[in-house]
C-alpha cells in the first residue's frame, strides 16, 4: 500500500488498480465469460461483486425491475412496458454502463444503471 502522504516511495513498483482488480475477482471466482479484455470492470465488496451487467443477467434484473416500474413511483416508464422494451431501456450501450451486484454465486442482488 501507500504510505501516509498517499505516494509510494520512488522506485517502488506497484500494482495497478486493474492488476489488482483481476487477482481479486478471479479469486472471487465471478469474472463472467466475455469480459476479459473487455472494457468491462468490477469491484469487490466485502462477500459481493459489482460489475458490468451482461445479457445473462437480463432475467435476473427483470425480475426487480418489472416490479418497480409497475409501481410507478420511481421511473417515468409507461407501468405496462413490455420485457423487451425495458431491456432495450435498461441494458445501456457505452459510453454508459448498467452494472449488478452479485453474490459469490453468481446471484444478482440488484442492478443499476
């Protein structure tokens, strides 16, 4: 790690954030097929990983979905949108990310995006 002014001492090598990254998620065991050298990302927390959303997740993530937007207190979506729309919606294309949390068994716990 770094020392106390937060810079690691000269000549020190260090590994990258995204070294790191990898080490712990292939640890973790949940680096999704695909993402590899892809743009894609994750972070570690605690007994749960956060990373980028595929469409395998897709059935997972609607079924939290589905249930707010028909509430209708928190998206402006029409109540009664159809699975394929909300996916087109929610599945956003880069420049933007939708990204899951998931367990160590690869269950999703949320989605956001």
């Amino acid at each position: 790690m770094f020392p106390a002014g937060g810079v690691p001492a000269r000549g020190k090598k260090t590994r990258s954030s995204a070294q790191r990254l990898a080490a712990t998620a292939d640890e973790f065991g949940q680096v999704p097929a695909g993402i590899r050298g892809t743009r894609a990302w994750a972070v570690i927390l605690g007994n749960m990983m956060i990373r980028d959303a595929t469409l395998t997740d897709w059935s997972a993530i609607w079924l939290f979905l589905r249930e707010i937007v028909a509430a209708g207190e928190t998206y402006t979506w029409p109540r009664d949108v159809t699975e394929e729309r909300a996916r087109d919606m929610w599945l956003v294309r880069p420049p933007s990310r939708t990204v899951v949390a998931v367990d160590q068994d690869g269950t999703v716990l949320g989605p956001a995006n």
